[in-house]
C-alpha cells in the first residue's frame, strides 16, 4: 500500500509547497517539504524517502542534481520531476537520469496523485521481490555452502545442532562434493571460530614426514632439526583441525592419533614432555571406513572416537536441485574476478548441466563454470558457452545408450537440447566410423557434404577429412 509512505517536496514556490503539502498529507502521505536544492540534498543523506517530487528549477541549484543526490544515495527512491518551464530536453534528461515520470506546471491534481499512487505501487512490489530475491539468495547459502535440497537443508540442521560442542564429526563422501566447506561451517558456528582452523591432508605428506609436521620437533631430533618446532596440533590449540582423507593414514599414526583424540595431548619428536591442546577434531574421508577396519587397514578404536557424528554428504548427481544454485554461484565468482559482466546462465545451458551426472562433483562443475566464464564474449552463458569438450566422450556414451521416453514431455522438456544431442551424437559417430572422413561420413548419414559441413560448423565440430 503506499498510504504511509515518506515524500519529499522540493519546489522554490511558497505557495506550491504548502498547497502540495495539505493536498498529499490528506492522501496519508508523511510529507516533508524544502524550498532549495542543497536543503534538500542534506534532507536526502539523513532520510530514505519513499518518493520525491522535485521541481526542475530551484532558487540554487538544478533540481537535476537533487535527483542524482536521490538516486546515488538510495537507488530505489521514486522520483518525478515538474516544472512550469517543461521541455521536450529536460523530459528526456530527466528520465535518463532515472526519474520515474516528469509533469508539467499546471498539472491535473487528480493526475498527480494518480501518477503518485501508481509510481509507490509499483516500488512496492519492486521491495518486495528484492526481499524475496534476498531471502530465496540467504536461504540458499549457510556460510559457504551453497543448496538448499531435502539432503543439504538436513546437513545445515546437523551443523547447527553439533556445532556448539566439542563433539568428533566424521565428514564422508565423494571426493569434489565440499566435505572441508562443511568442515569449515562447522568451525564457523561454534565458539572456536575466532581460532585457528587448520587443513591437514593426511594423504599429501610424505609418511616420514607426518610425525614431525603432526607433533612437532625438539632442537637436536634429528640431523636438520636446527631449533624447535610447532607442530600442526600445536598451533591449532583452541581451534578445530580438519584431517582430510583419515583413511591415508598408516597403521603407525593412527596409534599416535589414537592418543591425540583420546587425551589431547602428544610428545613432540625427541622430547619427552607432553604437550596439551584444546583442539576439535573433524575427519573426511571418501573411502568406506567399515571396509577399511574389517580388512584391518583402519584400527576399530580411532575409527569410533572419531566417527562420533556422521555427515553423509551426497554427490552432486544426487542433489540436481542445487545444480542452479552452485552454477550461478560459480558463475558470479568467476565473472567478478574476470571483470566480466556475465550475470546468468540460460535455462537452455543449466538444462545441459542437468542431463550431466559430473563424476567430478561440484569440483567438476566449478571447473567448467570457471573455464566457460573465460571463453565466454557474451553477457550470459549460452549452452555454446559451456566448453563440454573434455566430457564429450562420456556425453556421446550416454547419448548412444539413451532411449528417448515420450512420457517425459509431460513433465516438461527441451526439444532443441534433445534434437541438438541426438544430431551431435550421430556426426561424431559418423566421423568416427569414417576415419574423420567429412566425405564419407555425409555418405554414411544420407545427407550432402556441403549439408554435413554446415551441420559440423554450426555445432562446433571440427575433424580433419
């Protein structure tokens, strides 16, 4: 509704103030009045009106730049411009600048406040989508993670309900679908998030080197110790460490973990003093840790100290209600810090991205959004943008074991994406039965060279005859 809402009237005239002051204060408006430009300026930094109406000529300065004040400093201000002194120039000026409408002196009354009620109904509803856009964007991210499928919505609760205490978490899970981010937000939400949160690879540290970096070393250890060192447990003291792939450990530092975990404490090499440390403890691993401690490659005792809460976390093939989401979000990232202004991907290339079950994860598709963002020469990613090439093959597999089901269109469907995989699928087959052949392979289909050729150039398909 736009009774209630805030105005502002800036006009030199006496007489034009208070009449318009009475006129719309009757309607419900809050209505402030300024007789020159720069009071008004000054009124427009300390108060977000709703809508202002400005008179174009003011006894100090343009009511021009009254607008541009208006405009610069809240974006989503109503403004109408009027003016006894009404041309064709400052009209277009004016709307130009931004302004909503501009009127003539004298105007219809009833045509005002028309114009009013029409010009706050509509910034009403523009309020009211950035909310929603605003509060659809909030309740898309939790921290970093981005998605709010069934699967992620019940991750974010468990994080929520865990991450107050000091409780081990077992993170598992494909590689490439975010188990650090969710390491991450877990360290975030909890009392420990102004202290440190190391990253520890289990699996990317030599073994001869994993005591020392994990435990740290005295002065005289071992030839090249030169002076004493923290290790990884020790300067995370107070905050969480994340151990990524714990299923990498050797059976020897699973024993020297065990004690970590168990009593928080640990001898650094050479020393025989301990060290205490309040640390949380958080593991990942993409491998099935059961297995690993029925073979006896993982000892059953760390194994349940550390998997104290489990988080599941799926693959991406299995939450393609985020695939929008993650796609856009990647898409933002890599536009800003290309320069690029790329501000969406089309309908038509996300329904690519769905019919694809990236094995990669979201790794993968960040990959791809990051790679498409760098080829790209337009303002929205297009399905030509997307630079599929090096998953082809996996496409054309899937495409030549595809049966087409007419029950599908039912529930909505992409002819052009569908018409446009079955003939890429039949001209890469054709080349590839043909030795890259052009030729042959326009033989192989029935049709011309010069209709084979134009269908390759138009799919981006280059082969050698």
């Amino acid at each position: 509704m736009s009774e209630n809402a805030s105005l502002l009237i800036v006009d030199d005239e006496l007489s034009m103030r208070e009449f318009l002051e009475i006129m719309l204060g009757n309607e419900g408006y809050f209505v402030d009045t300024s007789e020159t430009g720069r009071q008004a300026n000054a009124m427009i930094d300390k108060t977000d009106y709703d809508l202002i109406l400005c008179d174009i000529r003011l006894g100090d300065i343009s009511g021009l730049e009254v607008l541009r004040r208006a405009k610069s400093r809240h974006p989503e201000t109503v403004v109408i411009m009027i003016s006894a002194y009404a041309t064709a120039e400052n009209a277009v000026e004016a709307m130009n600048e931004g302004a909503y409408d501009y009127l003539p002196k004298p105007f219809d009354n009833e045509e005002l406040k028309h114009t009013i009620s029409k010009a706050l109904e509509l910034k009403n509803l523009s309020d009211e989508k950035k909310r929603i856009d605003d509060e659809l964007r909030e309740s898309l991210h939790f921290g970093l993670l981005v998605g709010n499928s069934p699967r992620m919505m019940h991750i974010y609760e468990i994080i929520e309900q865990i991450a107050p205490t000091p409780t081990s978490v077992m993170i598992t899970g494909q590689s490439g679908t975010g188990k650090e981010l969710i390491a991450r937000a877990i360290h975030d939400q909890s009392n420990r998030n102004y202290n440190p949160f190391l990253v520890i690879n289990c699996g990317s540290i030599p073994e001869s080197l994993l005591e020392s970096e994990f435990f740290g070393y005295k002065k005289g250890a071992f030839t090249g110790a030169n002076q004493d060192k923290k290790g990884l447990f020790e300067a995370a003291d107070t905050g969480t460490v994340f151990l990524d792939e714990i299923g990498e450990l050797s059976l020897h530092m699973q024993v020297r973990l065990l004690r970590v975990v168990q009593e928080r404490s640990f001898k650094p090499v050479g020393s025989n003093e301990d060290v205490c440390v309040d640390i949380r403890i958080i593991s990942a691993t993409n491998k099935q840790l059961e297995d690993e401690v029925i073979a006896g490659r993982f000892r059953e005792d760390l194994y349940y100290r550390l998997n104290v809460v489990e988080i599941k976390v799926p693959p991406l093939r299995d939450r393609k209600g985020d695939l929008r989401a993650l796609a856009q979000h990647f898409l933002e990232k890599y536009a800003r810090q290309a320069g690029k202004e790329i501000t969406k991907i089309s309908s038509y290339a996300v329904d690519l991205l769905q019919k694809y079950d990236f094995p990669g994860n979201i790794r993968e598709l960040e990959n791809l959004i990051e790679r498409s963002v760098a080829l790209s020469s337009t303002n929205i990613l297009l399905p030509d943008n997307l630079s599929l090439s090096i998953h082809k093959r996996r496409w054309i597999e899937g495409i030549e074991n595809r049966r087409f089901d007419l029950d599908e269109v039912a529930k909505g469907v992409f002819l052009d994406t569908i018409l446009e995989e079955i003939e890429r699928a039949y001209l890469e087959k054709a080349l590839s039965c043909s030795g890259g052949n052009k030729n042959k392979a326009a033989e192989l289909l029935g049709i011309s060279f010069r209709s084979f050729r134009y269908r390759c150039s138009k799919l981006g398909i280059d082969k050698p005859e």
